[in-house]
C-alpha cells in the first residue's frame, strides 16, 4: 500500500542586497535562477514593489552581486519613480473610467458593496474592505467589458466572445485562440477610452491573429481612441498597479 508523500518544502528565494550609490537602505533584490535565461534581466514589479533579478544556471552568486552593484544607480531610480502605493481603505479615492469613487466603510449595513453616486459603499468588518472593493470592481469590469466586447463583436460580424476577467501584470489583455478575451480589472481605474481602446485590440484578434496593417484596420473601425489610449498607457498604465 503506498501513502502519499509529504511534498518537500521549497527552499526560501535567495535574496541580495544593493547599497544605494548616495547612502540609504539597502535595496533587497530576490534571484530567479531560470534554465532558460542567457542573460542577467533585472526587473522591478510595479505593483509591489519588489525587484527581481533572474540569472542563467551558470552565473555565479558573486557573478550577480557585481551584477546588482555596477546596476544599483538604475535600480535606485527605478524604485523611487514607482507612483504611490494607494490603499484600499476607508475614504480612500480611486478613479474610475475617468471619474473617481470614495471608498466608503458602512459597518453596520448589509450585503456586501454597492455605488451610491460618486461613493462605492462597502459593508461588513473593516478587514473585509479591501476584497469587497475589489470584488466589485471585478465584478463591474466582467459586465461592462463583456458588453462592450460584445458590441465590437457584431460589428466585425463576431459572435460575443466569452470574458475573463484577471489580474495579469505585463498585459492588460489578451486574445486566446479559442476566442476568450482575457481583460485586466485594472482598466475601470484607467478613462474610460482605454478600456475602449483596449477591448477593441483584443477583438480585433478575433479576425486577426496578428498585428498586421488588416489587423490595425480593424482597431481603428473599432475605436477612435487608438492613439490617446496608446499614449495614456505608457505614461500612467504602471500606477495602475499601485491600487489595491
């Protein structure tokens, strides 16, 4: 008779430290020895904050130590440029597809979380807040987007695709082969013309799989927003990130 085994517990990630050329606190820096590295990428993640060095199987320890250090002026400036980290917490304001919502705590109501105006309302004990805010916020995206792409769709002369909502880091959507549009929540904080913007690229996939001159076409048929948006996002897509 055989038993189940208890699974190894995994080994802490390794961390490094870099001084900051000017004094400060040391900045920790986690390693990722990846197989299929051939070179040192060093990363910040925008949302939390944390910076990541992967390393090829054959760089040595001290190999990346050198690394970090000829890189800590970068790395300084890296971490010092992030936005704020904006919690969500009892009067906090977030924006909202262009507009803002006040985050407000009602400790004795009941249900869950609800928009009243220019406030999104969240019942329960306090600890629950930061979820509920962001449940709803899902939940909100998962209807708006899944209209929206819906509407894009016909006008390609699509069936509504399916909608999957998801937190990813690096994309804010994506188009699978099956036809599912993957959207990040995150774009109901971003004006609402790049979230319009955003669908419109993904649907687009659903006739082009690929970023051909068709392809752009069709973005632009889609959405009069292609080149604000382009440009909101890469000057303020990272803050995104910060909330939550």
């Amino acid at each position: 008779m055989f038993g189940l085994r208890r699974p190894k517990p995994r080994a802490p990630a390794r961390q490094l430290q870099v001084s900051p050329a000017k004094g400060g606190a040391p900045i920790a820096v986690t390693l990722r020895r990846n197989h299929r590295a051939r070179r040192l990428v060093l990363t910040v993640d925008p949302g939390g904050g944390a910076a990541a060095l992967v390393i090829p199987p054959y760089v040595s320890i001290g190999e990346a130590q050198a690394f970090l250090d000829s890189r800590a002026e970068w790395l300084e400036r890296r971490m010092k440029s992030l936005p704020p980290r904006v919690v969500f917490a009892d009067g906090a304001v977030i924006p909202f597809l262009g507009a803002t919502l006040r985050l407000s705590h009602a400790p004795d109501a009941r249900g869950t979380a609800w928009r009243e105006a220019d406030a999104l309302r969240v019942a329960g004990d306090p600890r629950h807040l930061p979820r509920r805010a962001t449940d709803w916020l899902k939940r909100f995206a998962r209807d708006e987007f899944a209209r929206l792409a819906a509407e894009k769709a016909s006008a390609l002369g699509k069936p509504a695709p399916r909608v999957s909502i998801r937190d990813p880091k690096r994309q804010w959507g994506s188009c699978a082969r099956d036809g599912t549009l993957r959207l990040s929540w995150r774009l109901v904080l971003a004006p609402s013309e790049v979230a319009d913007y955003v669908i419109a690229h993904e649907v687009a996939h659903l006739a082009e799989m690929n970023h051909g001159r068709e392809f752009w076409a069709a973005v632009a048929r889609l959405t009069p927003h292609m080149s604000q948006a382009r440009l909101w996002l890469r000057r303020h897509g990272r803050a995104l990130l910060r909330y939550g």
